[in-house]
C-alpha cells in the first residue's frame, strides 16, 4: 500500500510539472503575438510620419468660402521654397539609405524622387 501511494504522489507531480510546463508555452505564445503586434504598429508609424513629410503637399484641402456659405475642396498650394525643401528632403533621405539610380532607372523601390505636375503658368 506504501508503494502504491508514493506511485500517486510521483504521478501527480510528473502531471503538475507538465501543466506548468504547458501553461508557460501557451503564455510566451500569447506574449509572444503580442510582442509582434505591437512591434508591426510601431513600424506602420514610422512609415506613416515618414510618408507625411512629403504628402502634406499632395492632393487637395477643404477650406469654407464665406461668400458662399459652404466648404469647397482646393488644391494645396506649394511654393517653390516647398519644392526645394522636398527634393533636399528625397536626396538626404536617399544619400543617407546609399539608394541610386541607375540609367534613370530605379534600383531599388525605396528611391525617393519627387515629379512636379505644372498645371498653371507662374
């Protein structure tokens, strides 16, 4: 009889130290996605400020006409001290990273280039 419980004892602490075991795997795992989450956040708002330097000159804006009492969508002015600083902005940002171009070409997507669209005549 005094074998028989000391087999139960020895059993059950074999089974408790596998259900540690097991609560710790589940727990890194859960930390572990957790851990990722949080780090694919932080890159999409690096990624997001970086874009921002350079698409607060694109697109249109919404501003109200009092004349007529509503909001009217306008595009977003830029002056030449604007375009100046954003090419100076790509090519630091390209010499930094050691990006070229090549033939015109562009070697890796992570080349920044600035096009300008003239539209008006100024």
């Amino acid at each position: 009889m005094e074998n028989a419980s000391k087999a139960l004892i020895m059993a059950a602490s074999v089974l408790l130290g596998i259900m540690i075991i097991s609560v710790g795997v589940a727990l890194f795992n859960s930390f572990g996605g957790f851990s990722r989450d949080i780090t694919s956040e932080i890159e999409r708002r690096q990624i997001e400020e970086f874009n921002t330097q350079f698409l607060k000159y694109y697109g249109e804006t919404t501003e109200y006409n009092e004349e007529k009492n509503r909001y009217e969508k306008q595009k977003i002015k830029v002056t030449t001290h604007d375009i100046v600083t954003l090419a100076n902005l790509a090519k630091k940002n390209n010499t930094e990273n050691q990006i070229e171009t090549q033939n015109g070409k562009n070697q890796n997507s992570s080349y920044i280039q600035i096009e300008l669209i003239k539209k008006y005549k100024n």
